[in-house]
C-alpha cells in the first residue's frame, strides 16, 4: 500500500498492517520530511522492490510482519549502496540497540519516543545521501583518470602509417596510446595485430575502402586495440589515403582533441541527468526523453524498448566482491555502447537494470540487435582486479506502439518479458505478449480497410525513394521505392501502419498496381537509371500481372530495363514455382528481377541458382552486429560469394554504420542501402501523375 504524494523521499515499512505505515508517514511529514511510503510484508515483495527502487531508508516493525529480520537486512544488505535499516521495537534501551545494530540494523526506535526517532532518521537520511554522493563522486574520480590517461599519451594526434597491411610509420603519440616505450618497435609489424581480433573483420574493410577512395574522411571507426601490457584500449580511428614511398598507403589516425568543448548545458545533462559511471541517462531523465520521442513521429522502421538485467546477479556479486559489481556494470554498458546506433536512447534504470529505446527497420532486426548483445556478454570474462567472473542476461523486448501506449505500459510490458525470460533460466532474449491481439487486431484492419480503399480512389498514397550506393563502383540514380499513405490530416503514414491490414485484407494488387503505375511515371519524368519495386504475395499469384505490366510500359513508354520487381525470399520459398515462372517472364520482357530479405532462410545460398535474378539484397537484420560477429560475417561472405559465382550483384539492407559498411567492403558487397548511405533519411520521390487511380 503506498501512502503520500507521488512525490517525496521513498522510504520501505516492513509491517503487516497499514497503522504503521501511517504513523511513519505523519510523524516524518510533521518534521519537514516529505516521505513516500510503501508498506510490504513478504521476502519476494521486498528483495524486488530493493531492485527495481531502492528506497532511502527501511523500517523493520519486529513482532508485526511475516518477514525475518536476518533476511530482511541480507536484502537491503545487496542494493548498493544499502539504505539505512532501523529496527522498530517497542521499548528501547541500550543493550537493544547493541543487539540490533550487531544484527544489521544502523539503530533501534520507537514510536514512543519521537523525537528521538525523527533525529535519527534525519541522520541516517543525510548519512546515506552522503554515502551516495560519495559513490558517485568515487565513480566520477575513476572516470576522470581514465580520460587523463588518454590526454597524457600527447597533445598531438596519434598517427600512424600502414602499407600492405605493415606499419611503416608510427610518431610518439601512438606509441604511448599503447604503451610502447619506443615507435621502433611498432615499425614492421602486422597492423592487424594491434587489435582485437573481433575488429579486425571490420578495421581491414575500412582500410581496402580507403585504399579505393571510398571511404569518407570525416568516418569514425570506433575499434578496441591491445596495449603492451595486454590491456583493452578503446579508439576511435578515422582513416586518410597517402602515399607512402610511391605506393598508396592509409594513415590512421586518434585525434588527439578527441574530447571537444563541451556547451554548458551540455555540462550540465552530464552532470545531473547521466549516470557517472555509464554514462547513460537515469531513470526520470531517461522518462522523459522516451515519452519525446513517443511523441515524434518517425520516417521509417520501428521502435522497441529493451529491458535488460543479468542473471544471478548475487552469484556475480559473490566473485568480485560487493565493490567490485559497478566496475562490472560499466563493463557491461561498455559491450551496450559498442552496439549503439544513431538513434539510440540508453538509460541506466537502477541497480542492475539498463533500458533501450532502439530505431531499427524491423523487429527482426530488434531481435538480432538483442542476441548480439546476449551472445557479447555469456562470452565475456568479467576481471575485477583480481578477481574474474562470467554473467549472462536476459532481454525483453516491447514493440512501440505509439498509438495506444504510455511508457508506463511500455517498460511494464518489457519488463514483464525479461521477468519470463529469467522465469525460464535466463541467457535469452523473449518478446513481450501483446494483450488481446486478435481483437485489436480486427478492430484495427476494419478501420484501415476503409482508409486504405478512401486513399487509393482520392489519389493519397506517395512515393519515397531511399538510393542505394556503389562501394565498389559508383552508381547514381539508383533507388529503393517505399510507399507512404497521406492521411486525413494531410501527414504521412508509415507502411508498417497500413500494409499489415492491406495483406490481411488481399487489397496488395491493387496497392502494387498503383506503386507500380506511379513508378512507371516517375522512371519516364525523372529517368533514374534503376528503381527497385516490390511485389506482394497478391501479385505474385495474379496472372494477369505480366499482360497489365507490357501495355501500362507501352503506354509509358517506359525503357523496361529501367525497373527492377523484387520479391522477398519468404514469399520465393512458400511460392518457388510462381516466383521462377514470374521472374522469367519478367526477363523475357526487359524488367530485372531481384530477391530481397536474403539469409533468414534455412540455405539461402543455394535459392540464389533456382531463380533467374539479377541482384539479390542481403536481410538488415544480418547487420545487425556484423563487424563483430564472426557467424554472421560467413553467412553474409558466403552469399557474396555464390552471387559472384552466378553474376548477380549484391545489396546489403539498412546499413546504418561505418563499421558494418567497413566489413561489407572486406566481404565483397557491391552495393548498400540504409540510413549511413544518406544524410537526411529517405528522398522524396514523385507522387505519382495527376490523377491517377489504382488499377483493378
């Protein structure tokens, strides 16, 4: 039961009845503290809620609750820092109070003597105010040394030169980042052995892109090397084409003012609303930038809340030692950080807890992002000191749907998941359960069903075209088409909002033949050299798709070879002879013909021979993690490589960093689309001719 405002100092009553709890509250409230009381009166209720909101203080009621004292003070014993306990009795003397504190209570009260008891808790409040103050200043202490070891390795930038994959030059300043008394003896070695070997995918990439003149000089490539004593050193290197002794070579160089000026207010935020050691925004900051962003509307993919927490966390606890578990947790936020992607929104929600607010293109890729994670930290060694542990976590997962949640709901729900998930053991990623989803989601496609069929006949669906770039040519004019639905209010309306109810509906033939007819327009008025359009399961399985396609391209005068139909393999496997017959014909006609969402399959590298495609686009959820992830760097190479085989050319999907295009250089994709490949998002394209109404 929770007594008092909302807001105020959270304090814990062990008690079994609600009398205690009320006479705490007024007797505090009385004295000028503005308690929040929250009364329990079991073990679990307690150990969770010590988890999820330490409270500032606990009152332990003896002879009124169900709870053991020596449980009870082992649970307040594990948050960190621990809340002051005081023992409630009913007589108090000396010999009482030693035996409490000798228990783990900080002091023994009653409520026979108030004073007493308002001036101990005023000193226990400011004592442990101190205590947490004192944590955080530690932390700070820490974290500022770390940065002052970095600025001590020199004013100026660390550089180094690298040709044929050597180091053939190196100046003090990268020297002393790693430790090396003397540049000499960098001078000849392999430049790939300074690193960590689950960058070196990634950082090998980056160095054949900069070889070619494709990679941007402004580009950072954040990597982990070894210094000389074997220690990780976290960099962020950026990448030069010169020349060296006649021959191209790649200068490699860490700023050495890798940390700007920061704006006061900047200052500020890092100072009040991040957590010291992670770095990552507490628990009311982070509310209040998750309901923002709800609030905002996005241009394309969706967004999810992660809830993670590691498992057994007292075993963990009991390795390192109780000191040893923040530096722990800054080394877990550090495996979240190195998976962070523009967009992202990270939060520390007490004790163990972290939460994610993700911008990805998919849930699939939601879910990749998230067993990246899951896989970095069961293999990760954790050293404190001397002391090493392993940790698992789990992950819940929690779709936004901004339309009918609040981000109460929304952490609740994710919440939930990650409870199931460690009900279940733990070490795995579950999504949460969506309440009455069969009901909403009638409900719904009623509703959109009419808006869909009111927009197709009043000419409200647009174009929007994401261009797809060369990394090993250069092409212009090159597009992916997505369609957008204007609502009522004139605002545009995501596919993933409409399209769902629209397949549900079979209304997909008509929504093509509209994409399709508007695409024809735009390739005649604009002349791209290639547009990229996708077929649905409707058009697939319509035969008199290929007659309607030759007259509406005659009709156009539309150059065939203009448009590029792709299929998802999903849809190729469950309709392999329609899908063959389809592509054929399309070829027989002038279109090019594409697979896209490759490699979710089962063997996704021998489908590229049943069909006769030209280009075959690699699934982003396979981007997820890529420059880190050995597995998943095969699948990606291996499609590379049969595609080469059968001269067809590669697209990997949603590439939203530097990282992964570095390794998509080193696996021979040819081609990207995504986020990184364009500066403000998708590229409006032309709505379609005036007046033009969807085909039946």
């Amino acid at each position: 039961m929770e007594l008092g405002s909302s807001v105020g100092i959270p304090l814990i009553v062990i008690s079994r009845g609600d009398d205690h709890a009320t006479t705490i509250n007024s007797i505090l409230r009385d004295s000028g503290h503005p308690v929040h009381c929250l009364r329990v009166n079991d073990p679990a209720t307690l150990g969770d809620q010590l988890k999820s909101a330490p409270p500032e203080l606990v009152l332990f009621f003896e002879g009124d609750t169900d709870v053991d004292f020596a449980a009870a003070a082992a649970a307040v014993a594990l948050c960190a820092p621990p809340p002051p306990l005081l023992l409630v009795q009913g007589r108090v003397d000396e010999a009482g109070i030693a035996l409490a504190m000798d228990k783990g209570a900080r002091d023994a009260v009653s409520l026979a003597n108030r004073d007493r008891l308002r001036a101990v808790v005023g000193r226990e409040l400011h004592a442990h105010r101190l205590r947490v103050a004192l944590e955080g200043v530690l932390s700070s202490a820490r974290q500022y040394k770390q940065e002052l070891r970095s600025l001590m390795t020199g004013a100026s930038e660390a550089i180094a030169d690298v040709h044929e994959g050597i180091i053939v030059a190196v100046n003090p300043a990268w020297a002393a980042l790693l430790g090396v008394a003397a540049e000499d003896e960098l001078i000849g070695q392999p430049f790939m052995d300074l690193f960590r070997e689950a960058d070196q995918a990634t950082l090998k990439g980056a160095l054949v892109a900069c070889l070619k003149d494709k990679w941007q000089e402004d580009g950072v490539l954040p990597v982990v090397a070894y210094g000389k004593d074997e220690s990780e050193v976290p960099l962020e290197l950026r990448l030069k084409r010169v020349t060296v002794d006649g021959e191209p070579g790649v200068r490699v160089i860490v700023p050495g003012d890798r940390q700007p000026e920061q704006a006061p207010e900047d200052l500020l935020e890092q100072a009040v609303a991040k957590d010291p050691s992670t770095g990552f925004y507490q628990r009311h900051y982070f509310l209040e930038r998750l309901t923002g962003r709800m609030a905002s509307q996005q241009e394309g993919g969706i967004r999810a809340l992660a809830y993670i927490r590691p498992d057994h966390f007292a075993r963990v606890q009991s390795d390192v030692g109780l000191l040893g578990t923040e530096a722990l947790l800054m080394r877990l936020a550090e495996l979240l950080r190195e998976l962070m992607q523009p967009g992202d929104l990270y939060g520390r929600f007490g004790g163990t807890m972290f939460t994610v607010l993700l911008e990805r293109g998919t849930m699939t890729d939601v879910q990749a992002w998230a067993n990246q994670l899951r896989k970095a930290v069961s293999d990760q060694v954790f050293e404190v000191e001397t002391q090493s542990t392993s940790m698992s976590c789990t992950i819940g997962l929690c779709e936004v749907r901004p339309s009918d949640q609040n981000p109460a709901e929304l952490l609740a729900e994710a919440e939930l998941a990650c409870r199931k998930g460690r009900d279940q053991g733990g070490n795995r990623v579950v999504l949460s359960d969506s309440t009455s989803v069969t009901e909403r989601l009638r409900q719904t496609d009623t509703l959109w069903i009419a808006r869909i069929r009111a927009a197709l006949m009043q000419n409200r669906l647009r174009l929007v075209h994401q261009p797809v770039v060369g990394l090993h040519e250069e092409v212009q004019g090159v597009l992916d088409t997505r369609v957008r639905l204007i609502d009522e209010q004139g605002e545009p309306v995501l596919p993933s909002d409409f399209i769902p109810a629209a397949e549900r509906a079979h209304m997909m033939k008509n929504i093509d033949r509209w994409v399709i007819g508007a695409s024809f327009s735009f390739c005649v008025a604009r002349q791209p050299n290639l547009v990229f359009v996708r077929l649905s399961r409707d058009s697939v399985l319509d035969d008199s798709l290929l007659e309607w396609l030759k007259a509406r391209a005659q009709s156009t005068r539309l150059k065939p070879s203009q448009v590029c139909f792709q299929i998802s393999e999903e849809l190729v496997l469950q309709q392999l002879k329609q899908s063959k017959a389809l592509a054929e014909k399309l070829r027989e006609n002038g279109f090019l013909f594409a697979v896209d969402h490759l490699g979710t399959g089962r063997d996704s590298t021998q489908l590229l021979g049943h069909l006769p495609m030209q280009f075959v686009k690699v699934d982003g959820s396979l981007m997820q993690g890529l420059h880190r992830d050995k597995d998943l760097q095969k699948k990606v190479g291996d499609i590379a490589a049969r595609a080469r085989e059968l001269k067809i050319k590669t697209i990997a999907e949603r590439v939203e960093n530097a990282s992964t295009m570095a390794v998509l250089w080193q696996l021979g994709i040819a081609f990207v689309q995504g986020n990184f490949t364009q500066t403000h998002g998708v590229v409006l394209g032309e709505a379609a001719v005036p007046g033009q109404q969807a085909a039946g």
